[in-house]
C-alpha cells in the first residue's frame, strides 16, 4: 500500500499522483496533473502544479514555484510539461517553469542538481545532471546547461545560450554566447577566461587529458593564426583520441545561431 504524509494544512488535488513516503509539509499546493516520486519532500509553503513531475528524493524548500506558466508572450496554455531528476536540491524562493510550444513543449532538469536559493529556470530550459546554479543565478529560456556545469551567483544566461558539461560560470557574470565545455568564463559581459582547471582536478581527470585540453583550448582561443574557424577545422582534423577534447570538438561543430564565447580577457588555459 502506498504511504505518504500531508500536512493537514496543505492542499493535495486528488488528482496528483504521490509515490511511496512522499513528505508534504504544511501550507504546500500540489496541482491535479502533478506527480511526485518516491521520497520527495515539500518542506513547507512550496507550490507544484501543472504538468509537473519531481523525481525520487528530491527535496524541494519554502517558497519555491513550480510549474507556473512560463514567462513568455507566446505561451498559449498549451500542454507543456516540467520534469526535474531525482536526489535534486531546489532550494527557497527557486521558480521552474515548463515548455512552450516553440521550444518542444519540456523544461528539464537532470539528477542529482542543486537550484540554490533564488534561481530561475525558464521555459525549455535543459539541465543536465549534478548542474548548481548558485543564489540568484537566472536561465532565460531555451538555454542548454551540460552535466556538473556551475552558474555563479547572481549571474544572468542569455536565452538560447548553451553551456557545455563541466563549464563554470562565476559570480556576476552575464553570458551572451555559448561556453565551451571544461570552460571558465567570468566578468560582466562574460568572457572566457580559460579552463575550469579546479573542476577537472575536483572531478578526477587524468593529467593526459588536462594537457591535450589546454593544448586545444592555446590553439583555439590564444593563438591567432587565422581565423577561430581555420583553428577549428585544423584541430578537428588533428585532434587526439581523447574523449574531452572530441567532446569540445563537437559542442562547436553542433551548428547554432549563437556565436562561441572568446577569450577577451585575462587568460589563463
């Protein structure tokens, strides 16, 4: 038999679709299409409706808002949804919305993240896993974060702006264009900075794959032979048989309308 515990202060619809020891704390409002997994948790005053589903164990704190229509002129109440992975985080005050029709009707966020207090995911966003988005940090809509990926705090994503797996953004940066994976970008309108150096320790990567990286990031953003897209072909031809350095390689060689963040700052590869 399934168990959950509801605060007598909260409203369930008995539509919603509660797994084994969901928690609902008090003042909570769970919409009819919701669905929460095994384990989840509502601290308490937190806000889940639409076409909403929250998976195992994830813990979701005061005064978040989720499911919400989107933010967008062009939304016309269509069927869209929101799905956020289990063992995530969401923090006070964090809004998700789900998709719209322009942009294939899902926001989506993976396992295992952290949504600080403050953080805002808009409309067809895609989150991978083990994503933070510090305090504050805002998502315009259609913007693509790749896996263990951080977005400082107070700091701003242009819609459409893709961010490869592994990138760091700091503190109080705003990002126009699209960073590359393993990438570090910083200042006010951002720039690339260099490589996320202290993630690939955090996380493990060999100094073969640290090296071959640094080498790809010298000649694409450093060096100034020809243009970005002469180096990148010529890498692309020459490049190792190492799998960080082909994914790279195939985040620039996707083919988007947005431009590829350079190195306008200090750098440090």
């Amino acid at each position: 038999m399934t168990s959950h515990q509801v605060h007598p202060s909260s409203f369930v619809d008995p539509g919603a679709r509660l797994g084994h020891d969901v928690r609902i704390g008090p003042f909570c409002v769970v919409g009819a299409e919701v669905e929460l997994a095994d384990g989840v948790e509502l601290v308490s005053h937190v806000s889940v409706v639409g076409r909403t589903r929250i998976g195992a164990r994830t813990k979701v704190y005061p005064f978040a808002s989720i499911g919400q229509p989107p933010q967008d002129l062009k939304y016309r109440g269509e069927p869209s949804r929101l799905e956020i992975g289990a063992d995530t985080v969401i923090r006070e005050n964090v809004t998700l919305n789900p998709g719209t029709e322009g942009g294939g009707m899902l926001t989506s966020v993976g396992d295992g993240c952290l949504l600080m207090v403050g953080a805002h995911v808009a409309h067809d966003c895609r989150i991978g896993d083990r994503v933070i988005l510090v305090n504050n940090a805002i998502l315009g809509g259609h913007v693509t974060i790749g896996e263990h990926a951080i977005v400082g705090g107070n700091s701003a994503v242009h819609q459409f702006v893709r961010i490869g797996a592994h990138a760091m953004i700091g503190g109080m940066t705003g990002i126009e264009q699209d960073v590359i994976p393993y990438g570090l970008a910083m200042g006010e309108r951002g720039y690339l900075a260099g490589l996320n150096l202290v993630g690939l320790k955090r996380r493990g990567f060999d100094r073969s794959t640290v090296h071959a990286l640094r080498a790809l990031y010298k000649t694409l953003f450093v060096d100034t032979d020809g243009t970005f897209e002469d180096r990148l072909r010529a890498c692309a031809v020459n490049a190792e048989d190492i799998a960080a350095v082909k994914e790279v390689l195939g985040f620039l060689t996707a083919g988007t309308d947005r431009k590829i963040l350079q190195a306008a700052g200090p750098r440090d590869g």
